[in-house]
C-alpha cells in the first residue's frame, strides 16, 4: 500500500474568532490574551507568547505546550479515568463468570459472549464518536455517550435474564466508547512530538493496567456484594465521569478546525487515515496485541479459578502482580520511544510476546503447573505494556488533523478484534476445557501476526524520528 498523505496536511479554513478564554484571534492568526499580550503564529506553526521582551519570549510549538503544569496534571488524571472506564466496563465483571454461569444455568461459552458483545459495542461506538468529535467537538459527544453508559449500566444490573444482559453490555461497551477516543483526540489536540509520547504513555498506562486491575477490583467486590452490584458501581463510575467532563474538561477543537465547508468531510478523513500505509500496519499490530491480551482475560478465570483451584482474591492477586509487568512496559517505552524511535521500541516488544507466549505452551505440556504459566505470562503482560503506547503514538503523530477519527478507528480495531478473537479461547477448548495451551495457542497466533504487519506493511526502516 502506498504512503499517504498525513492528516496534518488536510486543509482548514480559520475564522477570526474569541477564544475559550475570552481572547481574541485576529486577522493574522495571533491571539490577544485578556492581559494584553499577543500570541502569534509562526510559518512552521510555532506559537510565540510575546511578553515584556519579545525577542526572548519562548516558542510554543503545541497549544498544551503553555499549560500550567497543574492543570496538565488533572487532564491527565481526568482523561485517564475516562481512558479506563472502558476497560473497567469490559473487565470488572471477569471474576463474576463462574457465578454468571451458574446464575443463569448456561455454559462458559455463552457467558464469554457477553464479553464479546460488549466489545463489540465499544467498537462501533468509537467509530461513530472519533470522526463525531472531528465534526462537532470533543465535549458534546463525549458527554452524551457517557449518559449511555450510565443508563446501560443500570439496566444490567437489572437485568433478569441472560439476553437482556447481553443487549445492556452492548449497550454499555457503546456509552464507555467516547472516554478513551476523546482522551486520546483532546491529548493530540493539545500536543504533539515527544510530548505527545510522554502524554499517550500516561493513557497508554491507564488503558493498559485497566484491564488488568479491574479483576482485582471485581474480586474484592463479590466478597461484599452480589455481581449485580458491580453493575451498579459502573453506574455510580459513569455519573462521576459524566460531572467531570461536564464540569472540568474544555473543549480543545476550536470551530476553526472542525468540518466546515471547506474543510475535510468525515469520509476524506476516513480515506486519507486508511490510506496511510504506516497507521494500517500499526493498526494491525494494536489490535493483536489487544486480541493477545483479551484472550488471556477471558480464558483466565476458568483457567485459575476452576483449573488451579484459585479462589476470588487470589485471582485478584494473581492480576495485579501482572499489573506490575505493565506498568513497567508502558513507562520504559516512553522512554525509549523518544529516544529510539517506537517503530524500533515495537520491533523487540513484538518478539518478546511471541516468545512468551510460546514458552507458556512449552511449560505447559511439560506440566510445570500454575508458576510455569505465570512467570512466561507477566513477560507477555510486560511486552503488551511496551508495544500499546508506540502504536498509539505512531498513528496519532501522523493524523493531528484528523485526530479523533484516528483514534476511533485505533480503539475499533483493538476492542472490535479483540472481541472476535478472544472466544476462539473458549471454542477450541470446548471439548478438553481451557488450559494454559488452548489460551497460548491463541496469544502466539496474535503476536505472529503482528510481526508481520511491523515488518512487511510498517517496514520500521521508512518511519521517521519523531519531531521535538
């Protein structure tokens, strides 16, 4: 496929406007502050806030670039508790699954099928809400998804039989899509180069230890309340996420920029996205490791619960000790992405998961029990860790124009994959059970793949540093 066109180079049409803050955007594209002071645009899109001394005024090269240090550290914290309520709303549940299955009188399969319902969901509600955000801004969509959510979450816990609850997952998976895609569209609203890596890398942290902490969380859960009450919690979660954004997070699309007559319609978006050679590589590259990663979520409390006789708290335990592994990914490739480049930090992150996830099929037919698949297991959480926030930053780098509909198209690929590929897990397993092979079987296939697409579509080689 050939190299695109980036989505920084589609046109807009700028208006003199007032801005957020009450500051007026002249003719020229300055911006005169309340106090006086003028910020103006450079031909390379630098912004200079010209003081008393204008000739020693700093150079701003993203508008995040002059946000106080205060106020970036509570976007971070807001827009990482939005990036993880879609993780908690597909996960917290995990612990439930032998209570579910009994609860209803069903199989383990049919239980699994609320999973992938439920990604599923958040798959296509991010393709609605990334290119939503492109048009209208970020701050509409986003709050009206998340009553959805809320909505969806209480009449799961509701819910009086099996297919009600799977049509409320769904519908929850669609209202805790708009958190993760808006976060990461209002993050390259606001940033871009290196910055943009250590701010992805702090969501990436978020939408990676999620999934992992939200069992955990569901443990501790069932041990006070029924699982119907988790239900309640995500509603309870969504509420508090709704009054935030409402309350506290601007909107970062000026008018400006968003779809205008002369501006690009959501289909060019779409179009000069996925005609991006490097963005489809990456994409295939996040969303096996996501299908890896949901493989293992979904396999692994019929694998320790039922297999190994782990009870619920020491299944949480077990999840947050593989928290660590990610963690210490999602850090060290910060990193080394800025330093390297996340094209190199993704080719040996990539290997590691495959080699891990064949180690757990070796040591599980030489029947080194439960230690012999945790420790290759937390080298794979650890290899996910390093590859989930160069993917992020590979793709959004490129598309800062079209931001919101990369980042849709980067959280469908990873959920809407993932639900697909998780319950071949279950289905391969229906005859002899879910053992740590079947479950590895499935993480090596992903990891395969995504070598593949880095080295045949990415070609690492053709993919420049990244700016300052």
């Amino acid at each position: 496929m050939p190299d695109a066109p980036r989505t920084d180079t589609i046109p807009t049409t700028p208006q003199p406007e007032r801005t957020p803050t009450g500051s007026i955007r002249t003719a020229t594209g300055s911006i005169r502050t309340l106090t006086g002071s003028i910020r103006s645009s450079s031909p390379t899109g630098a912004i200079r806030t010209l003081g008393s001394n204008p000739a020693t005024a700093p150079i701003m090269l993203h508008p995040g670039d002059a946000i106080p240090l205060g106020r970036r550290t509570l976007y971070i914290i807001l827009l990482g508790a939005l990036t993880a309520l879609g993780p908690f709303t597909i996960d917290l549940y995990l612990p439930a699954f032998p209570v579910l299955e009994e609860d209803f009188q069903t199989t383990a399969a049919a239980i699994q099928l609320t999973l992938t319902g439920t990604m599923i969901g958040f798959a296509l509600g991010q393709l609605v809400v990334g290119p939503l955000s492109d048009k209208v801004g970020r701050r509409v969509p986003l709050i009206a998804v998340t009553a959805l959510h809320v909505l969806a979450s209480v009449a799961a816990a509701v819910a009086p039989e099996l297919g009600l609850l799977g049509a409320a997952r769904v519908l929850m998976g669609v209202g805790a899509a708009a958190g993760g895609v808006v976060a990461m569209a209002i993050v390259r609203d606001l940033f871009g180069g290196r910055r943009l890596v250590v701010m992805l890398s702090r969501l990436a942290l978020v939408s990676g230890v999620a999934p992992v902490v939200a069992p955990l969380i569901g443990s501790w859960m069932l041990t006070l309340m029924p699982w119907r009450g988790i239900f309640v919690a995500l509603a309870i979660y969504g509420v508090v996420m709704l009054l935030s954004a409402i309350v506290f997070i601007p909107e970062t699309l000026p008018v400006a920029r968003r779809q205008s007559r002369g501006g690009a319609t959501m289909l060019q978006r779409y179009r000069s996205v996925l005609s991006d050679r490097v963005f489809i590589g990456v994409l295939i590259i996040g969303g096996m490791t996501f299908s890896g990663l949901f493989s293992y979520l979904s396999a692994s409390p019929f694998l320790f619960q039922e297999t190994h006789g782990l009870d619920a708290q020491q299944y949480g335990l077990l999840f947050a000790v593989n928290s660590l592994g990610v963690v210490t990914g999602v850090q060290a490739a910060s990193r080394l992405a800025a330093r390297f480049g996340p094209q190199w930090v993704m080719a040996f992150s990539t290997a590691v998961l495959l080699i891990a996830g064949i180690a757990i099929i070796v040591t599980d037919q030489l029947g080194l029990g439960l230690w012999g698949t945790v420790i290759p297991l937390f080298v794979f959480m650890t290899a996910c860790g390093f590859t989930m926030p160069n993917v992020q930053v590979l793709a959004l780098d490129r598309h800062g124009k079209a931001a919101g509909t990369a980042a849709s198209i980067i959280g469908a690929a990873n959920f809407g994959v993932a639900g697909l590929v998780s319950p071949v897990v279950g289905w391969i397993s229906k005859d002899a059970g879910i053992t740590a092979t079947t479950m590895a079987s499935v993480m090596v296939g992903c990891a395969a793949v995504g070598i593949l697409s880095l080295w045949l579509i990415v070609r690492p080689r053709t993919v420049g540093m990244l700016a300052p």
